[in-house]
C-alpha cells in the first residue's frame, strides 16, 4: 500500500482526485493520504470535508492536511503536485493584462503563461527540495502549469530529481476523439509531437493497427472536438466549448495532423483577443463557478457532518495520475504521454529541449519513443516556441530583464518588441511580490 502526498492540497481540484484516488484503490492500494498547502485556511476548508469523506468512505487510509513541510513529505512514496502560485487572483491578472495590451490572455500561453511560470518555478523547487529532504525515494508526479515552463526549469535546476511532468490536455482531447469513433482512450494508441499544450497527433490506431486518423480529421473539419456526450462538467462551460470548436478551423490551415486545441492561441492570436472580454474571462469564470462550488460543497459537508450527500464530484479523468503511479510502481509499460528531454525522440529537433511525446513508462521512469523527424511548418513553430520557454527559465536564473524581454519578444502571440516592453513592465509590478529581481 502507498503513502501519498497532495501538494496543492486548496486547490479546487483535489476533491475531484481524492475522489478519483478512492475509485481506483483496488488499483492503487493506499495506506496513507495527506494534502499539503502552503495557506492554511484554504486548505482547512476542504481538509474538513475530505475528512470525514475519508472517515465514512476510507477508514482504514490514515488521512491528514497540515503546512508543515516535514510532516507532510516524511515517508510518502508519490508526491501528487498542482500547485498555483498567486492563485485565481494572480491567474486574473495574467489574462487581464495581456489583453489589455491586446494580446492573448491565457493562464499557460503566451505573455500569461510566461507570468505564471516566474511565479511558479520557485514553488516547484521548494516542492522537489522538501520532498528529496524527507523522503528521496519519493517521486513527485508534476502536472502544476504553466507545464512547459516548470519542466524546463526542472530540467535546468533539479535535472536528476525524480519529477515526472505530465498534462492531462491530451489525455481530455484523446476521450473526446475516442467518442468521435465509438471507442475508450484505452482501446486506442497514439503517435504525437510537439511541446506541452502545442502538439500534434500523427496516429490514432486501434489495437490491432486499425488507423482512425482520417475519420476523426473528417469530425474534426466539420465539428471541431466538439462531442455530443459531456463527461466533464469543466469542459461545459462556453469558454471550453469554443476551444473544443476551434479545432476545426486550426485543422483548417494544417490538415496534416490532428492539433492540440491550444495552438488556436499561436495560430489565432487576433480572432482569439476579438472575442475576449478583458473584464470576465475565465479565471472569472471559474472562480464564479467551479471554486464556488467546491468550497460551498465543502462547507456543506462539514456543517452536515457527513459527505453522504455526494457533493463532490469525481475527477475521473485525473485518473491517468494513477496510471502513471502505477507505471511506476508496479513496472506496468504504460504508454503515455509524457514531457521529456527530447534526446532525439524528435529527430530532427534539440536533444535538450523538454517535448511531449508518447512514452513507455516503467519503474524506472519514462523511456521515451521516436516520433522520427517532424516537417518545417510544426518544427518551425515548436522551435520559436521552445526557446521562448528556455529563456524564460534562464531570464528566471539570470535575473535578467533583458532576456525576458526577449522572450517575449519571440512569443509569436506577441506582436512587436515595443508591445513585448510595456507588457513586460505591467505583468513586473503586477507580480512584484512573486517574480525574483530582475
Ligand atoms: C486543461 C489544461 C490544464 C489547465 C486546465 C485549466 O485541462 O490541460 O493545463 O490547467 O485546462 O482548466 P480551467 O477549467 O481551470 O480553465
């Protein structure tokens, strides 16, 4: 049986996969489960809950939240990371901001995504040092964002940390292709490239080698990802469903591969910031939404006395961080998708650049496998992109006002150096108390 421990333990996702991790213990036994936070109060309102969720449903899994470093890294075997440094707040400012300048307001691409990757790379490194501290047999599975940047700067600062980084986007895009076909994600194995949401998927097979890429490119040209059957209540909200639309028209200008729905925002810049609303947009949305209604379903539980009700939902889509433990512990050879150091996975791209691409996982960790070389118009895309990524880690490093201009600079959501410059100065005293001296 496995101790685990939550970092991010206030987030509003964490009902979701306790729940899921409850669903899944016939797979994955559990003796211990704790949630750690760095804000007490958060933290506290859903520990309540999940804590007599744990006593009614889990009695015999000793379960804890605290912000005690010590007590919450000693002795676990997973680290389940998801952290948000600034939280929604902070999330706000990084859409706002940008699209006040007309740019591209985005929590992981694009000016905001580079924000929040400043915020987060110290937390992620506080995270990794706690855990090799009180237990270096510990592996941390990393799905805080802004993904890209936070693995780079793994790879960079803690490069033989046991940190494996994973996205859930193409696990929810690989469900919702699945549907178009009548099939289950684990019917299906996937051939894909690219970076963290940035990618492009190459081959959909079945089993038996059945190739299913024309047939959903045909759904995809007409309807873009958009499903008939909602699993997620996440992916109802409008916001999602015109991402999961704008598949099509992204299939439109490169019909060779089925894309990853976020490269609407390298691809559409201008229609994505037309139909944005610079004073709701979806960090309002969720707080309005999805962070109300965790807390309220906590609340409700803890003044009930009981989670008989069934007010939190679960998150069975997070599932696939079960199937990464399990990889890991139980030598299963899954294959996943994961973000790796490429080493030549990507032939024809740098060794050291971190990708997403499809990999068997063991107990060892990821063994990636080679997606061959990759045509001009993606790789050409994948490389501006990639280096924005690795001078952010390196402006973080240097603390270098410079280099972070330059990166955005080369963000190709961004127009020009002059835009990229008043930018840069907003988003600086916006995240004066979170960024290093630049
Ligand atoms: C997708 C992305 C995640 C991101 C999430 C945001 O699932 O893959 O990286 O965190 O969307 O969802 P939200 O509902 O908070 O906008």
């Amino acid at each position: 049986k496995f101790s685990v421990v939550i970092a991010g333990g206030g987030s509003t996702f964490t009902p979701g996969i306790v729940r899921m991790l409850l669903e899944n213990l016939e797979r994955f036994p559990l003796r211990t489960l704790k949630l750690y936070d760095n804000d007490a109060e958060r933290q506290g309102i859903l520990g309540e809950a999940l804590a007599i969720l744990m006593k009614e449903q889990a009695p015999e899994i000793d379960f804890s939240y605290t912000t005690d470093p010590e007590e919450a890294f000693t002795d676990v075997d997973f680290c389940m990371a998801h952290i948000r440094v600034g939280k929604y707040a902070m999330r706000e400012q990084d859409e706002k901001i940008p699209l006040n300048h007309g740019v591209i307001g985005q929590e992981t691409c694009g000016p905001g995504g580079i924000a929040y990757g400043l915020r987060s790379i110290g937390g992620m490194i506080e995270l990794i040092d706690y855990m090799e501290k009180y237990s270096p047999d510990c592996w941390m599975l990393n799905y805080s964002n802004p993904a890209a940047i936070v693995a780079e700067a793994c790879r960079v600062l803690r490069p033989d940390s046991k940190v494996l980084n994973i996205c859930d986007m193409p696990v929810g895009t690989l469900r919702r292709m699945s549907q178009i076909i009548g099939k289950t994600p684990d019917e299906l194995e996937v051939r894909y490239f690219g970076l963290n949401h940035f990618g492009w998927w190459t081959s959909i097979k079945d089993k038996q080698g059945h190739e299913y890429l024309d047939q959903i490119r045909e759904y995809v040209a007409e309807n873009g990802y958009l499903t008939t059957v909602e699993v997620e209540t996440q992916h109802t909200d409008p916001s999602w469903q015109q991402t999961h639309k704008k598949a099509k028209d992204l299939l439109a200008v490169n019909p060779r591969y089925l894309p990853n729905t976020y490269l609407k925002y390298y691809l559409y810049p201008d229609d994505e910031v037309s139909h944005s609303d610079c004073s709701y947009t979806r960090a309002n949305e969720v707080m309005n939404g999805r962070e109300k209604e965790v807390f309220d379903a906590a609340r409700t539980i803890t003044e009930k006395g009981t989670a008989a009700g069934d007010e939190f939902h679960i998150d069975s889509h997070a599932s696939f961080i079960v199937d990464l433990a399990r990889a890991i512990s139980f030598n299963t050879h899954e294959r996943m998708l994961m973000i790796v150091e490429n080493n030549g996975a990507i032939a024809n791209f740098p060794d050291d650049a971190m990708v997403e691409v499809p990999c068997i996982v063991g107990n060892d960790g990821p063994e990636p496998l080679a997606q061959g070389k990759i045509p001009d118009f993606e790789k050409t895309l994948m490389y501006q992109q990639v280096m924005v990524e690795k001078m952010v880690v390196e402006a973080y490093v240097e603390g270098s006002y410079q280099k972070l201009w330059q990166a955005l600079t080369l963000s190709k959501t961004i127009p020009s150096a002059g835009v990229a410059k008043n930018l840069l100065d907003d988003l600086i005293e916006a995240n004066k108390d979170f960024w290093p001296e630049l």
